[in-house]
C-alpha cells in the first residue's frame, strides 16, 4: 500500500490531496499535519520507523509558506535525521507559490524530488506516478 504525508497548514488543501490521492491510488495510508513541527516529530518517532511494513517509500508533499516553521525550515531539521530515516521519503514541494526564487530553490535542494503547484489533482499525481 502507498503512503503518503502531508505537511500544510491549510487544512482544506490537506483534505483535497487526501481526497486526490485515494480517487487515483484507491487504498492508501495518508497522514496529514497542520503544523509541521508535529510533522517532524511523527517523522523522527519510534512509532513511525517501526511501522512501515513496505520497503516502499512515503511520499512527502511538503508546503513552503507556513505561518510557525517555512517548507525551507522544515528540510533543514529532517536534514539532520538519520540516514535511515531520511532514506524512507521522496519529497515533493506542493505549494501556491509560483516564485522562481521558491522553484530554483526546490530544484537545487538535494532532499527534494520537483516542485508541484497547488491544488494536487489526478494531472499531476499522474506527471509523478505514470
């Protein structure tokens, strides 16, 4: 089963790409959180680590603009999760922004996978996933 992560202060746009990933993958696991500090600490927790059953990786969907900690913050403190943590993740930066500064940033971050625009919709879940 796929398993997906979503980091987003809007909690509507949280509930759309719920809603976009389970119409194009049917069953999936999917966590979501509001404030990205707790994102963090889900992602570093025991529970976390110990629980996935695949060797498929989760997919991270990751917000820039954050009121309490920015998408940019945020990669700084998973950068210094272990390896073996940080090995279990793709990460995708999904956000409004359309700054070149915000798309040249995401492309040279060695953590980050591409750069997808907001709203996440069957489009571009099929660019990623074929």
């Amino acid at each position: 089963m796929s398993r997906f992560l979503l980091v987003d202060d809007d909690p509507i746009n949280n509930f759309m790409s719920r809603r976009a990933l389970k119409k194009y993958f049917g069953e999936v696991q999917i966590d979501d959180f509001t404030i990205p500090e707790d994102g963090l600490v889900f992602i570093n927790s025991e529970s976390f680590n110990v629980s996935s059953e695949t060797d498929r990786k989760t997919t991270l969907f990751l917000d820039i603009n954050m009121p309490s900690i920015s998408g940019w913050e945020f990669l700084e403190a998973f950068k210094l999760f272990e390896a073996s943590i940080k090995e279990q993740f793709n990460i995708y930066i999904l956000t409004s922004s359309v700054d070149h500064n915000d798309i040249k940033k995401a492309k040279e971050n060695p953590l980050v996978i591409d750069f997808i625009e907001k709203p996440l919709n069957n489009a571009s879940l099929v660019k990623l996933f074929g």
